[in-house]
C-alpha cells in the first residue's frame, strides 16, 4: 500500500462499517543511516527503511490498540478484525475516546525537516565521524582507546488521520555526531562522550570542537578519587541537570497524577521549586528536537508554561489523562504506533538564569560538580532520589580533583525547592534541556 | 490468533512468497563481493499486551512486525542493513548497504535455503502459545489479581496489572551453509500497587514469567503469590525509614538480586570490550576477579527460562559457560565476529533485539552458585548493615568498571536480625573488586522470576539471573542519613 492520508481515512471508513464509532491511525515511516569508525576505519555501517501502522478503534467506550509492519491489504483487512474482537473483550471506560472536534488540528508549518537530507551521503557521514574521532585522539596523549566515532542521520514521516475529521502529515530528520574517547593513566581507563544533535546538517556543531569536547572530559576523570559520606553544596552541569528535568517530566504526566502514582499528586497552582525556576514545554520551536505540528492526537501542539517562578502551572496532557483530571488537554500526547497515547514533553527546558557556569561554581566554598549520574534509583511515586556520580570536587570556589565511585541522595521534592542558582547556559542539545543549576545540600556517600 | 500457522520451514514462501531458489541466488550475488561472511536473519512477531488499572481493562494491543536483516563482515568491519519488507528486491537493496565495506578476498558460495534444519533440541516446548490463548482467559486473571491485591490491605489504592505474550519466529541463513530457524515464545506477568496512609505513597512491584504455557502462573499458585508479594512491599515500604548513608556491610537476598553479577561482572566480560581493550576486565583472563567462593555461570540451556534460547540470534547453539570459578575468571561471553577476531571458541551469546539490529555478545541467564552456609548465619553475622531483597535497575561504566543498583525493598540489619524496612538507594561498587569482599555465600540459590531485560547499545533482550544469599564486606550505600 501507498501511505497516504486518504489511505488512512479509507481504513477508517472500512472500521466504522464494521461497527466502529470512532478511531484513528497513525503511520511512521523512516529511513535511518549510520556509520561508526574505530582508529579511522569502518567499525559498522548501518542503513534501515521502517514503517509501522498503528490502529486504535473504540467501539462506544471499548477500545483496542494494534500495529503492523505489513501494509498488504489483507493485513490490514485482518488488523480491523482483530481490534475490534480485541476491543470487544476491554471494559468500557468512561473517559475514553478521541478528543473533541473543537481541538482538533490547525493546519501549521513548522521547520523540523532539511531538504538537504537525501544528500547526506554515507561517505560524509563517514568523514565527520573519523574528523571527531582524530581530534579526540590528537586532543591529549593520554586518549590511547576509543568505543568510536559515530555519525547517524534519519528522517521520519508521521500521518495521523481519525473519525473527527483530524488529519496530517509532517516529515522531521535529525543528524547526530558523537565520540567516546578512552583515557588511560598508570593502568586505570576512563571513558567519556560528547555529541551534538541537530535537525539540519549544516548545524552540526564542527567535528574538530566535538572530538576536542569529549577528550577533554575524558581526561578530567583520569585519576578520579572517592570522597568521605557529607552533606554538601551541589552544582549540575548541563547534561546532569537535564537529566533531573527528565526525572520531573515522569511525576509531571498526566497519567502518574490521576494514577496516584506521583509526588506531585494536588500540587497544581502550589510552589513546587524556588522562584529561580521557570519551566516550560514548547512544541513549536523552530528546528527544535522536540518540535511537532500536532500530537499523537492530532491536537496543535504549543508552548506551555509548566513551572512559573517555582509554582506549579501545568501537569502534561494528552486528552485522556485531561479528562480524568478534569482538565484540557496541553497537547501532549506520544505514542508509539502499536500502544496507546501517553503525555510527554516536546521541548521541555529550564528558563535560563543569569549566572555563568563559572560564577555558580565560585559560590561554593566545598561541594561537588557533577559531569555523570547513572543509574535508575529514582521513584517518580515518592520523589525518593539516589544515583551513582562521577564528577569533580569543588574547593574554595574552584574545580579541584576528580571524584567517583560515590552517590547522592534525597528526594526530588526536597531538591526542587532548594534549587539556589540557574545558569545562563541554555542550549537546546536535546528534547529536554538545562542550563548550570546549584542545589544548596545534597547527601554525598564515599567512604 | 494465526501465529501458529507459520513454522520457520513454512515461514519464507507462505508468508512472502518467496521462493529458495531466488533467495539462493540473491545471497550468492551477494557473497561474491568481497567480505568475509554474511548471514540473513529474517523475523516475524506477534506481541499482545493487556493492562488492568482503576479496576477495568484500560488498554489492550496487539503488535505485528516482520522484516529482515542483512550483515556482511569483512575483518572487524560490520555492514548491516534491514527493512521490514520481505521481498527479493529489498533484500538485494539491503545487500548492497551491508557490503560497502567490503575488503575481504572476493569468493562466491551458494547457500542452500531449502534445508531448514532445527535446533537439537527444544527448551520449551509449548502445547499452545500464549499469545493463541484466548483474551478472555487473560483478562480473568487480571481481574482476579486485582481482587487478591485490593483485598491484601485497604490502604492499597491502585493496582495496575499487565500480562504481555510474544510469539517469535527466526530463521537464519548464514554464508557458511547453515540455515536454522526456531519459534520463541515468551511471556510475562507483572503486578504494581500503590499505597498510600495519611499522604505517604508507596509503590510496590513483582512479577514472574519466561518461554512457558499460560497455565504456568496457575501451577504451584504462582499468580496469588506474586500478587501478594507485590502488595506485601507496598505495604512494607509505608514503613520504610530514611536509608544511612557510607560503606557497609550488605546481605544480598537469593534471587533477584544476581543483578549485581549482571552489571558487576557480566557486562565487563562480553567480548566485544574485551577485543577492543575497552573492559575494566581486559586481559584478566585467570587472574583473580572474586573471592574463592565465588563461581558464576551463564546458561542459555536452562528450560523454560526468560533468558533460555535454543540457538542464539546468528543460530550457534547456547551452552553453560563458566565466567568465573572459585574466584578466578575464566571465559568471556562471545558472539561470531568476536570469537573469530580473538580466536576463541563460540559460547552461543550472540543476540539480538529484532531483526533492526546486529548482533552483539548478550547474557542468557547470569548466576552465582550455592556456598554451604546457612542464610541465617549469614544475617546473624552482620552487626549493622543492610539486608536487600529486591532491586529496580542497574547500569555499569564498562570501561571503569564502576556499578550501581538500586534497591526496591531493603531493610536495616541490626545485631544480627532483619529489622527496620527503608527507602529505595543506589549501591555503588567497581566490578572487578567487588565479588573479592564476598566473605559468605548461602547454600540457597535461586533463579529469579522472570522479569530481566537488559539494555546496550539501544538493544533490549530477555535475560535472567540468580543468587544465593551472598554477603559483600564494605559496599557504598547511597542512602540520606
């Protein structure tokens, strides 16, 4: 089958003579390419063509969720027999259904697709990764290994059409450069990353200053120490302290609220952080990594004002979570073609402060600057928070010796409100985005 | 469900009409650029997912994906390509992409795909499949769990209860003349509570599975008692204290939690970093790694088992091997490219998520063997430490060797007895010295339930492993206090 919006629309009719009475489709169609090197030459190359229907048929207030790579007619014929026997078999639940026709889509354009894409050839991919791997290793003696240089590009197109008359179509692409050098002193290895990831190709941050990057916090961790169990002042650089947005983004959803199973559970409206703090979701961003005309909904995405001066403003919907709290949909909705709509963020991103990185860092007499958190000991349910830490040891306002093998903890909730400073150093790396914050006393253990 | 329908012999000319001559001539046109080896790897799968939340069924899918997937290697170079469309033209397509690396010496060999022969032999055999039990059957069960937890204690609030069921059929045509197919099935029941007492909310978690019939979580009662347990830690962690923080002695609990051997050790012995000298492991082989009462095994072969497989995912045959015997190290974990690049014998732990990706050396089923001590011994030796039962997740730096999991439930030891339960902190250790403070080990070992996925490179595939009860002197404990 051809892909097409009116292919689409005709499944649906075909749904709906067969007792549906509403529905929706979503198709994703990509093509994606890879070349990684080791020591200059060809480690693997990679190079894939998907696509993947998904259907979701309600029969009143029943509803089933199905998917499929084979877009053969009789596949397809199958795939509305099967949802509705499926669907028939679900309980009926009230809050169920398409959103509204009065939300329904607004046609947009927005720039999230290069057309320089299909000249992107797997021979310039191969030179980025090998001039980002050279530099890496020219940066400093001590970079003796290297897991690789790697270059990837891949364009997406999505459909979605449902019964409400909703539909669109919107192709996105992306183009990734990274490098993870290995650094090596009196026997002990160290391994760091750095990237760069954009929607345009001539945006890629240069491959020399990629390559440079991630020598640079490679060799910072040559030597790490592990330090004494204490309370102390914490600074997160950029990537941590995304990663501490991504951990709110899961007590933010919709679906853990009306679960019960959040922390921010009637926290609507209240202070959920300091004043320094101001978050928001912003589907709508030019060439942004979250960015998108409409959801998995088909609702006209937006921006979002989630935290405002520390009170809590927003939660992330998509239409269901928002009827079950009585609430409207943000524009949240993602799913994955073979399950149902959850909420997550677009461009989800702390407000810059007016601090440098190196300004924050001066204010802490003793404490810690943390460059990598791994780990999954986070509880969205509880706000408890208790991951392992590489980073470097700040003394008298300057960045000491490198330390590992230690952890933090606390509970989110806490940390929120005891965030004391937030940088100025913004960039929009990735779908969720932090610049420099300092929380004021974190439990450290070592020793 | 049709799932049934379609065999690994039937799979090509049934499903996409193709027949194995052309599929002869297309892999010979292939191989007569210049690489070393290439193989086909074709899937198709069927998963079906039911969710129970609020009570009612709130979700219900069923997901349908084939393609293939086309590699070449040529020296340590790899070329993979793949698409979701089984026809002779994409294929050839694909074929082009995974030999652009092609350097090797130019040969021409034809494979013959008509002989499709099986695994020897069957580790799970499956009277009906899972996914061809009938919803209703699955959606009793959900309802009945439901009850159980509801009914445990009223402070249960939410019960979100899912079974998922996947049927998978692979078939892989290889260079060297060998094609191999096999039918996996897998499924999984998991069960989550939410507590909550005067605005403290808590969650807790269980679940069971692997390649078995949908009567296993009725046999020996098994879907009440992981309801229970599930119910019982929510309930448990109501009462959970702050967790102290700094080095201390910690008693692992049979079972689940063996996933300190998967990140510790299991990771740094894949053969993949160990090639490329990137592992905190490298070049250690014999070398002491752990206490002498320490010997760790991966085993494919175990029946019924999550991470158990008849062939691996390039169709070399599983097998125990021995990772670790009384403390010295003794194998890494291989897959093809990598044993061949190290002149080391296959072990059968080449896997693969899907038919969207190359294989990598995977775990099957990682685990410590019984010691001779008592559990209660081992408790009653600890003067103040901590007792964990159950753990979320891991992660390792490969390359540092540094580890953490992070407990779900755990409790205080004080004066040699179990005491106070407290909240969930990260352990952090470093691989190669942490099974060196192992100074006990029970005579109680236990696989666990049937839960483990493990993550790399984007990769997700089924594992398991085990424990017995184990104690380590002196582990960072990432607790608040």
């Amino acid at each position: 089958m051809d892909i097409s919006i009116e292919k689409a629309q005709e499944l649906l009719e075909k749904a709906k003579k067969k007792g549906a009475t509403e529905g929706d489709i979503i198709i994703v169609e990509g093509k994606s390419s890879s070349v990684q090197v080791r020591f200059s030459t060809i480690d693997k190359i990679t190079d894939s063509n998907y696509k993947t229907l998904g259907l979701r048929l309600f029969f009143g207030k029943r509803s089933a969720v199905t998917s499929t790579s084979d877009l053969s007619p009789e596949s397809l014929e199958k795939l509305i027999a099967d949802t509705s026997s499926i669907a028939r078999l679900t309980s009926p639940d009230d809050f169920g259904g398409l959103p509204l026709p009065q939300y329904g889509m607004k046609s947009k354009e927005l720039d999230i697709y290069d057309e320089y894409f299909p000249q992107v050839s797997l021979e310039d991919m191969l030179s980025l990764s090998r001039e980002a791997e050279a530099a890496a290793f020219k940066y400093d003696k001590r970079v003796t290994n290297s897991e690789g240089g790697y270059s990837n590009k891949r364009a997406t197109r999505i459909i979605y059409a449902n019964t409400n008359n909703s539909y669109g179509t919107y192709e996105t692409s992306i183009f990734t450069v990274s490098v993870t050098p290995i650094a090596t002193t009196n026997g002990c290895m160290q391994r760091d990353n750095w990237y760069s990831t954009k929607r345009r190709f001539s945006k890629l941050d240069n491959p020399v200053e990629i390559g440079e990057e991630a020598a640079k916090r490679t060799v910072r961790r040559l030597g790490a120490k592990k330090i004494h169990t204490q309370q102390a002042p914490v600074v997160f650089d950029p990537e941590t302290a995304s990663s501490l947005l991504g951990n709110l983004c899961m007590a933010l959803s919709g679906y853990s609220i009306y679960k019960g199973a959040s922390f921010l559970v009637g926290m609507l409206n209240k202070q959920i952080s300091t004043p320094a703090v101001t978050i928001y979701d912003d589907g709508t961003m030019p060439w942004g990594i979250g960015s998108k005309p409409f959801d998995a909904e088909g609702i006209t995405t937006r921006k979002t004002t989630v935290v405002e001066r520390g009170i809590l403003t927003s939660y992330l919907l998509d239409s269901y979570s928002a009827r079950k709290l009585n609430l409207t949909t943000t524009g949240n909705a993602s799913r994955s073609p073979g399950d149902p709509p959850v909420a997550a963020p677009t461009n989800f991103y702390l407000s810059p402060g007016n601090y440098s990185p190196s300004e924050i860092i001066k204010t802490v007499e003793s404490g810690l600057y943390v460059t990598e958190l791994i780990g999954f000991g986070y509880n969205p349910v509880t706000g408890d928070y208790s991951r392992g830490v590489s980073g470097v040891w700040i003394e008298n306002g300057e960045l000491t010796y490198p330390v590992e093998e230690i952890t933090i903890a606390g509970n989110l909730k806490d940390m929120l409100l005891q965030i004391e400073m937030v940088g100025n150093d913004l960039d929009f790396r990735q779908k969720i985005c932090s610049p420099t914050i300092k929380i004021s006393r974190i439990t450290i253990a070592g020793h | 469900m049709s799932g049934n329908l379609i065999t690994p012999e039937t799979f090509l000319t049934k499903k996409f009409g193709i027949d194995s001559h052309s599929m002869e001539k297309a892999m010979s046109d292939f191989l007569s650029r210049k690489i070393d080896y290439a193989d086909l790897y074709f899937e198709y799968n069927i998963r079906e997912s039911l969710s129970l939340e609020e009570g009612i069924v709130k979700t219900a899918s069923k997901n349908i994906s084939h393609g293939v997937g086309v590699r070449a290697n040529a020296g340590d170079k790899t070329g993979y390509a793949y698409s979701e469309d089984i026809s002779l033209d994409k294929i050839k397509l694909a074929a082009k992409t995974a030999s652009f690396i092609a350097t090797g010496d130019c040969k021409s060999t034809v494979v013959p795909l008509s002989n499709i022969i099986k695994p020897k032999s069957n580790l799970y055999p499956v009277e009906t499949y899972p996914t061809d039990i009938p919803l209703e059957a699955k959606i009793r069960l959900l309802d009945k769990i439901d009850k159980i937890a509801r009914s445990y204690d009223s402070r249960i609030k939410n019960v979100l209860s899912n079974f998922t069921s996947e049927y998978k059929i692979i078939l892989i045509a290889t260079s060297e003349g060998l094609v191999i197919g096999d039918v996996q099935p897998l499924c999984r029941l998991n069960i989550t509570c939410i507590a909550e007492e005067s605005g403290n909310r808590q969650v807790g978690s269980y679940g069971g599975g692997g390649r078995v019939e949908f009567s296993y979580f009725f046999e020996e009662n098994r879907f009440v008692l992981y309801t229970r347990k599930a119910a019982r830690q929510s309930i448990t962690n109501l009462e959970a204290v702050n967790t102290p923080a700094g080095t201390m002695d910690v008693v692992l609990a049979p079972g689940w939690p063996g996933i300190l051997l998967h990140e510790a050790i299991g990771h740094g012995l894949e053969a993949d970093f160990n090639r490329k000298g990137t592992s905190a492991f490298t070049g250690m082989l014999d070398k002491k790694v752990a206490s002498e009462l320490c010997t760790v095994v991966d085993d494919g072969t175990i029946p019924q088992r999550r991470g158990s497989i008849n062939i691996d995912d390039e169709g070399a045959e599983t097998q125990r091997t021995v990772l670790i015997e009384n403390g010295i190290l003794k194998g890494y974990l291989q897959d093809r490219l990598n044993a061949k690049l190290m002149n080391m014998p296959l072990t059968g732990n080449g896997r693969r998520e899907s038919y969207a990706h190359s294989p990598l050396p995977r775990m099957t089923n990682t685990f410590m063997l019984p010691g001779n001590t008592a559990p209660q011994d081992i408790i009653r030796s600890v003067r103040r430490g901590l007792y964990a039962v159950a753990f979320g997740g891991g992660q390792v730096d490969i390359t540092n060797g540094k580890f953490v999991f992070s407990t779900s439930e755990a409790y205080l030891i004080e004066d040699g007895k179990v005491t106070t339960p407290v909240r969930g902190a990260t352990l952090i250790g470093n691989g190669p010295d942490i099974l060196k403070r192992v100074s006990m080990v029970g005579n109680d070992m236990e696989l666990d339930a049937g839960v483990g996925t493990c993550g790399k490179d984007g990769q997700s595939v089924p594992v398991g492993v085990g424990i017995p009860t184990v104690k380590i002197d002196g582990i960072t404990v990432g607790g608040t206090i």
